[in-house]
C-alpha cells in the first residue's frame, strides 16, 4: 500500500497561518518518528518558493555543501554551488545578498531531522541563533527547524536554556491521526476492528500502510510480527535511535507493559538503581511512550503516581513480541498468535480505556461538556480490611468550576448489563472525596454491546456507548 496524505488539515492550516504573515516567521516542528513530519511539511512546501533540506550526522562541511547546492537551485544560479563556504553564516550570508533572493513571496527554509546537525555540533544552537538574528528574521523568510527526537527539540531547541529560546514564532507538536481517520487506510474494517488495530500500531502512517485491508487483524498480525518485517523490528530501531543505553528502556518498558507501574516495582523489577529508573522514565515521557499518573482529585505533588504506556504500538511490542522474540526468531510466529489470542481481550480491556480517555479530550465525546481535568482515579475505602480497601474508576472527568464529575466504565465485552455495572461504579464513586455536597454526578458505560441499557440511577444521567453509537459519535466531528 502506498504512503496516504490523510487528515492533517488543521496543521496545514497552522503552518498557513503562519506563512501568511507579514512578518518573518521561524516555525518549529517536532513530534515522534514516522509520524508523518516530512509528509506535512512536503504538501505544505508544494508551489511555494522553498528549500527542503534533510540533515545528516556527518558534519557541517558535508551539509553546508549539499545546503548549498539546494540553495543553488534556488537562486537558479549553478555558480552558488562552486563557492566554498567555510561555516553557516558565510553561506547564509551569501544566500540572502544574492540578488536573486528577494521574491515577492514568502521563501521557505526547511531544516527536516534539525537534532541531527546538534549531534555533530552541540554549538549549532548558538549558531543559529546569530542567523536568526543578523540575518533571517529581516528577511521575507519562513525558517522550519523539524525533529524526531523530541527530546533535543524540547531541551536545546526550545528550552528556556537554549540560545534560540524567544526566536520560535510559533511551534507544533505533531501527534498520530485521530482514529476517525483510520477507515481511510482500512475501508473494509468494522469498528471493533479498527479499534483492535489502533491497539496494535495506534494512529502513525508509516504503521497503518503497514496492515493490508485485503486481510483480515489476526492475519494482519502474523505477517506484522515476523521475523525481518517493518513492525517487528521498529521498536528496537527506535529505542536505538532516540535511546544512548536502550537495553535498559527495554527493560522499564517491559516492566511496565506486565503491570509493574510504580517506581519501586519497576526498581525490584529491572534491578536498576531508584535514581537510574527516575531518570529513565523522565526520557521516556519526553518522548510521550509513557506517562505518569495521579489520581484525578489528587494535587500534582501526590506520591503515589503511576506509569504506563500510552503509545499502543511500544504497549502491544512489549505486551507481545519482545517476551516471545526467541519464538518469533525460530519461524514460530503461529504458535506466538495464537498464544496473544489467548490474552488479547484482556490487553484491549486496558487500551480500550486509553482510546475513550483520548475520544473525551479530544471532544469526540460529550461535545457539550468542559472537563478541566481528565484520567483515572483510584484510592483507599476506609473501613474495609486490606485486600478490599481498594477502588479504581477506568476514567473520571471533572470540572473544578461547575463541580461537574462523570464517572466512566470501560468493558471490551458484549451484552453487558449496564444497570450492574452503573451500581458498582456509584459505590465506587462515593469513596471520591471531592465536592461531596456540591458536586453534580452522571455516569457513562462503554462496551462493545449491551444486554441492558439504563439512562438514569437514582436521578443522574447514565450515558451508554456500545461500539455502533462510538462510530455515529465520532462520525458526527470532521477536521
């Protein structure tokens, strides 16, 4: 299946925005790899006056010279590609005197896998930033610094520590496409299974070119995790990649995909050092595969925090393909699928949570309401013997100002009985201590079907989603 130009319509619309003014502009662009970055930038780019250069780690000799002879093209002058430039600012410098610069347009200067060019030059920065300043920000020019690894990005591109901090105009963090957009890659898909197929790569491009409609998810998944394929060894590039020790991410990230979610069972897990572990899961939240945790009525101080994976492809590679990789390598594939049948359903218990948490921040559900705060909550019951002095509540949003709160239930099963399961997530409501007099309760199930629906408790609203009504509401919101 060939590459897709899907969704994206708001982030062409920032990055036209921002052209459009009469200003200089100096956009930053950053999000996880195969996201679809150069894509964006590429249909933005088209039939507008512009550079597009990817940066490579050999050095700035090699890539002043092949800027160069972008420029060159540009210019539509072959001698500006026989000049020796001896650093950025000549070259830069040269660029914008030539006479054929000026254009009544707007010239784009694109710089794609920017980290790059700071790997090879910490310096860069700085470098940069005098361009930016002496030069570029006179000019009629849109400068574009893109990047994969977010975490150079955020620290030496857009930190308060970095000399290019103040210069940005406007900036974008790239995430996945929206499920509504999945149909479009998979037309032949139901929603359970295009639910189940998110599960398995989430919303990245370059993953979802990767499934054939023609098949259907559990042949999807055996060609997907063998041996030699795309998907089978992407994460292990990736960790590679952004990561100086991966061994030891792997060993967090596994900890985490079996349940160890605190900080000191992911210590007695891995047996790495508290402090080591600390600051491995600071990186890996950088770059958005997990995040961290707190009760929702908790304050951002709460010790008890929790970690999990919210990436779906690193949560099904470590839930599934990293424990089984010696099967995997000895051609036994079949035998691993069927073993992930066995435990699938219980693995979509918990991603189908992260996929309606997602549909409520983005408003493709309850469109009407304003939730200031949204996730889990989960805490004590006084009174009750240990073992039972637990509760947990799959999704709780509130808000603080109308002292608004839903409590969700999210079940990946049919035929559930709405009306039971409204029961035990009032109890388990009552232990919230938040606003108790004040507050205005309502409740929402998500299953995949139901044997019982019910519209109210004891006078509060009772919202119930079986996959036919997630379908019509995220239908209803277009781009």
């Amino acid at each position: 299946m060939t590459q897709q130009f899907i969704d994206r319509k708001k982030e062409l619309a920032i990055l036209e925005e921002e052209y459009n003014k009469s200003s200089s502009s100096f956009f930053i662009l950053y999000g996880r790899r195969r996201v679809g970055k150069s894509e964006l930038i590429l249909k933005f780019i088209e039939n507008k006056p512009s550079v597009y250069f990817v940066c490579s780690t050999e050095g700035d000799k090699v890539n002043i010279k092949e800027l160069q002879k972008k420029f060159a093209e540009l210019l539509n002058d072959e001698n500006f590609a026989m000049i020796g430039f001896d650093n950025w600012y000549s070259l830069f410098s040269a660029v914008v005197k030539h006479r054929n610069f000026k254009t009544k347009n707007k010239v784009i200067i694109v710089f794609d896998e920017f980290p790059y060019l700071i790997m090879s030059n910490p310096n860069i920065p700085s470098i940069f930033q005098k361009i930016w300043d002496e030069m570029l920000r006179k000019e009629n020019i849109m400068l574009i610094l893109c990047g994969s690894y977010i975490s150079i990005m955020e620290r030496k591109v857009m930190a308060k520590k970095s000399p290019l901090y103040g210069r940005r105009t406007s900036s974008l963090l790239l995430n996945p496409i929206d499920f509504i957009y999945l149909k479009k890659f998979l037309p032949t898909y139901n929603t359970e299974d295009l639910i189940k197929i998110w599960g398995f790569v989430g919303g990245v491009p370059a993953y979802l070119i990767k499934i054939n409609p023609k098949l259907n998810f559990w042949e999807n998944i055996l060609i997907n995790i063998k041996k030699g394929s795309y998907l089978y060894e992407e994460a292990e590039i990736l960790l590679r990649d952004e990561f100086r020790e991966p061994r030891n991410y792997k060993l967090i990230l596994k900890a985490i995909s079996l349940g160890y979610r605190t900080l000191g069972k992911i210590c007695s897990f891995t047996g790495l050092d508290k402090s080591m572990v600390s600051k491995y899961l600071e990186v890996l939240k950088e770059v958005k595969i997990i995040r961290e945790i707190i009760p929702v009525t908790k304050p951002k101080k709460y010790k008890g925090r929790l970690y999990e994976i919210i990436d779906p492809y690193f949560n099904f590679w470590f839930r599934f393909v990293y424990p089984n990789k010696i099967d995997i390598e000895a051609h036994k594939e079949k035998i691993v699928v069927e073993n992930i049948k066995k435990e699938f359903s219980t693995y979509m218990g918990f991603i189908f949570e992260i996929f309606i948490e997602e549909l409520i921040r983005k408003k493709y559900l309850f469109k009407d309401k304003i939730f200031t705060k949204i996730g889990k909550q989960w805490g004590k019951i006084k009174g009750k013997p240990k073992g039972q002095n637990t509760y947990e509540i799959d999704i709780l949003a509130i808000n603080e100002k109308s002292k608004q709160i839903l409590a969700c239930e999210c079940k990946w099963q049919s035929r559930v009985n709405a009306e039971k399961i409204v029961k035990e997530l009032a109890e388990k409501l009552g232990y919230v201590d938040w606003y108790n007099d004040k507050r205005k309760e309502s409740f929402a199930i998500f299953a995949k079907s139901f044997s019982k629906r019910i519209k109210e408790w004891q006078g509060k609203p009772v919202y119930c989603f079986d996959l036919k009504d997630l379908k019509k509401e995220v239908s209803k919101t277009k781009s």
